[in-house]
C-alpha cells in the first residue's frame, strides 16, 4: 500500500547528477514507515506539492535542500497520517476545499490557473488534496498530543528578553524592490519571469526598470531604509531567511507579488521591554512549542519501524 504525505502536499523527485525535473524516474522502495511502504515516486511526488507554494524551479530547490533532509520530513508526515488514524482524527473533504481556497487568494491565482500548474508539474489535484489533508491532520494531532497551555511568567519574560537583546532592535532595511501589480492578467508569468532572470544572473536593478511597477523602477528598484515595523508581515517573513546581498523568492501580498533584495541591516537601540512584552511572549510560546513537538517526533521514531533504503 502506498501513502502520500506532505506539509502542504505529497510528492518525489528523482534527483540525477543535473537534478533534472524532466528525466525519467526508476521507481523503487526507499523506505519502510510501520506499515507503509515508500517508493521514489512517492516522494517525487511529495517534493514537487511541496514547492508548488513557492516561485522556484526544482533544479534549485535540489541545490538548496539535499534529499535526505526532504526525506526526513516526508518520514515525519507519514508517522502524523499513521497516528492521526489511530486516534480518529480526520479532515473532511470541504476542510481540505476551505484550506485550498486560502491558498488561491493568498498566491492570486484562480482554481484554472492552480490547476493548470499542477499539471505542468505532473501533480494531480487529488494529490495536491491529499498533501493539505496532511497538513490539516498534522495540526489537530499535535493540539491533541503537545499541549498548547504554556505558562509564561513576568519574570521568564524579563530573563527572555535581557538575554536575547539583539532580537528586540528595530532594524532598518536598505531594500530594492520589483512590484508587478495585481491589475496584471498575467501577473503570476510577469513574476515568474523576473525570478527567472535573476537566478540566472541578471543584475536586479535591470530586471526592476523592465518589469516593476513600482515608481522606484527607474532607480533599480531601490527604495532606500525602510523600517521592520513599517513592513507588511508577509515581507517581513521573506526577509528573515535572507542575507544582504541576496533577495527573496517571490512573495505574495493583497497588492500583488514583490521580490525584494536585501541591500544592508541597521540595527538601532533595543526596543522597551513594555513596547515588546508581546513579541517576547509570542517567541518564547513558539519556541517552547516547536520543543514539544521535535520531543513527541523523537519519541514517536524510537517507537515505530523505519528503514530508510538509501
């Protein structure tokens, strides 16, 4: 029996000297989960739903990720599927349909045009379902199994916040921007299409003057300091992973897609504690939650039967 499972989605890829997306696929087991059987293909299919919620090609996705590590997770996911059964946990077929409708107003894109990209990719939509699914489950199995009551007291927040100093500065970031409007039709080709010429080594300001909306295209697309507050959290989240120098996948917001470059970092005096108690509070839940959840997956491992065969 096979199983697909996913962070959004379930998918594989075989991975040949030049990570082709195209060349042909040998299937064969590469590993065991319990009761499940897992084969390249399943895991091709698995990596490809999962880049498809971002603006990347899997040549470079490959370059970045090496596959044991993608395999890693995949093995988490199916251990989720398998105890979410044990424990009657389950996501309905109009949960799913809810959970990709968000998906579509987040990306901007229409139910054609998500299919369509699927197809592209050889991702069927029953596929492309069964990977949210996933991700439905994954989240009710784990407020069931990792407790979400975590006491945070004043002075742990105190402590948190005299030690983390650096975290708690208001950072200015010198940006250059390339905006495509929402008002495009083919808003999502026209960003592609710029992600395209600048992995391949197009300079950004060149790709800004000849496919931005923005009014800072004629510069290059530089907009000069702009203050971490006064970003959209969406944009904010795309600069976390990056350095200066390098710039962001494409990112999606009410506006339209954006890809930002990440200039240089000034980092200002540390923000009041009072001004950031919430901040302080919200980091240390998440990191006391991701803590609970790598626990019960550890557990979890030691008490099933994995065989990885590569």
């Amino acid at each position: 029996m096979k199983r697909i499972s996913t962070f959004i989605i379930a998918a594989t890829i075989m991975v040949l000297t030049g990570l082709c997306a195209e060349a042909e696929v040998i299937d064969r087991v590469i590993a065991i989960i319990n009761d499940d059987i897992v084969t390249l293909k399943d895991f091709e299919a698995y990596v490809k739903i999962e880049k498809r919620t971002r603006f990347t090609s899997i040549d470079e996705y490959f370059r970045n990720l090496q596959m044991k590590d993608r395999l890693e997770a995949y093995v988490e996911g199916v251990l989720v599927k398998q105890q979410a059964k044990k424990m009657g946990i389950v996501a309905t077929d109009s949960e799913v349909e809810g959970f990709i409708e968000g998906i579509k107003k987040q990306n901007l894109i229409t139910d054609a045009e998500l299919r369509e990209q699927l197809r592209k990719d050889n991702v069927t939509y029953e596929q492309f379902k069964e990977g949210v699914r996933l991700n439905i489950l994954r989240t009710r199995l784990l407020v069931r199994v990792v407790s979400t009551e975590i006491s945070v007291t004043e002075a742990s927040l105190k402590s948190y916040y005299e030690s983390h100093q650096e975290l708690f500065r208001e950072e200015e970031f010198h940006l250059q921007q390339i905006f495509v409007s929402a008002q495009h039709p083919d808003i999502r080709e026209r960003a592609e299409k710029a992600y395209t010429q600048l992995t391949s080594g197009t300079p950004f300001a060149d790709v800004a003057r000849s496919l931005s909306d923005d009014p800072s295209a004629k510069q290059g697309g530089d907009i000069g300091f702009v203050k971490r507050s006064d970003l959209m959290p969406t944009l904010r989240d795309g600069l976390n992973s990056i350095q200066p120098g390098s710039f962001t996948q494409v990112i999606p917001t009410q506006y339209g897609l954006h890809i930002l470059k990440l200039i240089e970092v000034k980092r200002a005096e540390v923000l009041p504690y009072e001004e950031v108690k919430k901040t302080v509070n919200d980091r240390m839940v998440m990191e006391e939650s991701n803590k609970r959840y790598r626990d019960y997956m550890d557990k979890l491992k030691k008490t099933s039967y994995i065989e990885i065969k590569i």
